[in-house]
C-alpha cells in the first residue's frame, strides 16, 4: 500500500489550500552548504505546523565545501523537534558530483550531532551509482520522474515542480499505510488554534478527519470531534 498526500518544498505555499486538498506532511528545504539557510524555512515550518501537517526539513550537499562542515551547519540551523525526521539531498550538480564518502561523512556526522532519525535524497541513478541501498540504517527517498523505482525506497518523488497550492511543490509517493508515514515524519504538528470552529476542524483534517474546513459548527465537525483524540499536542489518526 502507498500514500500519496506527501510533498516536499523549498519556498512558502498556502499551507491551508495543500491541507484542505489532503496533504498531510511536508518536507521543507532549510540549508544548502555550509552558509546558506532558507530566508523562509522557520517561517514555512511553524506556519505549516500550525497548519496540523507534519513536518520534515532537508539540507542540499555541495562539493564546495566539506561534509561533516554541512552536516553541522544543518544541525544548528534546522533545529529539529526530538524524532522530527532530517533528510540528506544529494544529487549531481553544475558538474560536481557527490562521492559516496562524502555522505557518509555528513550521515555519521549528523548522526553524532542529533538523535533524529536520517533519510537520504537523491535520484535513482545516482543512489544505485553509490550503493545508496546498501547503507546501514538509511532509507532511501527516490527521485524518478518516469517511473516507479527498482530499489527499496520508502518515499518517491514521482513528478517535480507542480505549480499548486500558491506555490511550487514536489508531489511524493510514501511506501506505505498513512498511520506509517505520519510515524515515519517523527515529530507531531504543534498545537492547533483552537480558538476559531475553522482552527478546529483545519486540526481534525490534519489527523485524518473526512471533514470540510468552512467554519461552521455543524454534524460533521461535531461527530468527527466525538470520536477524536487529543494527545496534547494533536489529534490522533482515526483508527479506520
């Protein structure tokens, strides 16, 4: 079984158009390098947070300069909630190409910096190129734009700059049940407003909830909120 109510961004969206469309989770860019941070990526995670998405962040590798460098900067920058999933993009580019030695570098780095569960990016030539399957304790998110991947991967990217929600999205592919990406994605949304009927039912839609966001307090707001657990910070997934 797959989900497809992923998508990954590196520039503010409508937060409200992609949740009331189905999406569930985002991964936003955050750093590239070893200086550079998304002017919007703090922005971007507390707005989709409030949202009721749940929420990854991603660093871009470059060549330029060296890994366990990258892997630290993205560390302090990123600053990740405890379980909230860090995702490694490496891909060719202008020419350069990263070895398998340099991810390594930034996966063990990283993994020395944070607690955080870590994933890797990258298009399926390049992945099979490095023997990116081969990794211990690294799933693989799979860019291929043509067809579904040969190797194991947990999430693909199936199509690339989409033009929706206010914005420019990648739409994604999970490799599995909605209770197991959430799972997977770690860190539970933060605490929804609920101080207006359409905060309420934005936080409902985020867990699962067949619901309309139109601020009215009618039967179906009402009956999903019947049967919805709160744990404090989020509603918790139906069961069915």
């Amino acid at each position: 079984m797959t989900t497809g109510n992923v998508i990954d961004v590196s520039a503010p969206i409508n937060w409200s158009a992609a949740v009331s469309d189905g999406v569930k989770a985002v991964i936003i860019k955050a750093t590239e390098g070893a200086t550079y941070v998304s002017p919007t990526y703090l922005s971007s995670r507390s707005a989709a947070r409030s949202a009721g998405l749940a929420v990854a962040s991603y660093h871009f590798l470059r060549t330029t300069s060296p890994a366990d460098k990258q892997a630290f900067w993205y560390s302090f920058q990123a600053d990740p909630a405890l379980n909230e999933r860090m995702i490694l993009d490496a891909e060719p580019y202008q020419g350069q190409t990263p070895a398998l030695s340099d991810v390594m570098l930034f996966i063990n780095t990283l993994r020395d910096a944070r607690p955080n569960p870590i994933s890797l990016y990258g298009p399926e030539s390049y992945l099979t190129s490095i023997g990116a399957a081969q990794i211990p304790g690294i799933d693989l998110w799979v860019a291929n734009w043509t067809r579904e991947p040969t190797i194991p991967y947990t999430l693909w990217q199936y199509v690339g700059n989409q033009r929706q929600y206010g914005g420019i999205t990648d739409p994604d592919i999970y490799n599995g049940t909605e209770a197991e990406m959430l799972a997977w994605f770690g860190a539970a949304p933060a605490p929804a407003d609920f101080s207006t009927v359409k905060g309420l039912q934005t936080a409902l839609i985020g867990a699962g909830y067949k619901i309309t966001a139109d601020g009215a307090y009618g039967p179906q707001t009402g009956s999903a909120l019947s049967q919805a657990t709160y744990n404090g910070k989020s509603f918790v997934p139906p069961s069915s």
